[in-house]
C-alpha cells in the first residue's frame, strides 16, 4: 500500500469524522450528509486502487480537490480556520501525496 492510498482513506475517514461532528455541534445535516458522502466516496477510491484499479486514483483526486475548494471558499467567507484550514492542509497533503509519488 502506498502513500497515496494511505492519504486517501485517512482524508475519507476525517471527512466523515468532520461530517458527524459538523452535526453534532450545530446539528447541521448539510454537513453530516457532504461529510460522509465525500468520506464513503474518498474510502471507495482507496479501496479501488488496493484492488489495482487506476480509476480510484482519479476518483480520489476529484473528490479531495473538490473539497479544497469548498473549504478554501468557505474559510475566505467564515474567516473561521477550524474546520475549512484543517481540511485545506489534509486534502493539499492527500492531493500531494497521490499525484507527487517518493
């Protein structure tokens, strides 16, 4: 298992932690259902590219620049680093790790 698809689920798994506690805080379940729509699909693209799939690459790529831009949009609108600058830094890390291979 590489780095790439190490970022990749650990991403998934911290969208949908985000999502739960989005809704927990301020019961939000535009948060809870982004988080862990966002979180299943990032996990699924892991779980592609473990079975030798180049298409689960691409997927998780998609999703995790997606949600760069959501929350770099929403941190400019909040000005609020948790939870967009949190987000921000994994996804940037998650896209370095997948497409700038050691």
């Amino acid at each position: 298992m590489n780095a790439g698809i190490v970022a990749i689920i650990a991403y998934g798994i911290l969208a949908i932690g985000g999502g739960i506690m989005g809704y927990v805080k301020s019961q939000s379940q535009a948060s809870l259902i982004s988080g862990i729509v966002s979180g299943v699909l990032l996990l699924v693209a892991g779980a592609v590219q473990l079975g030798g799939q180049d298409w689960g690459k691409f997927l998780g790529i998609a999703i995790a620049s997606a949600l760069v831009l959501v929350f770099i949009i929403r941190l400019v609108k909040t000005k609020k680093f948790m939870p967009a600058g949190l987000m921000i830094i994994a996804g940037m890390a998650t896209l370095g790790a997948v497409l700038l291979p050691l």
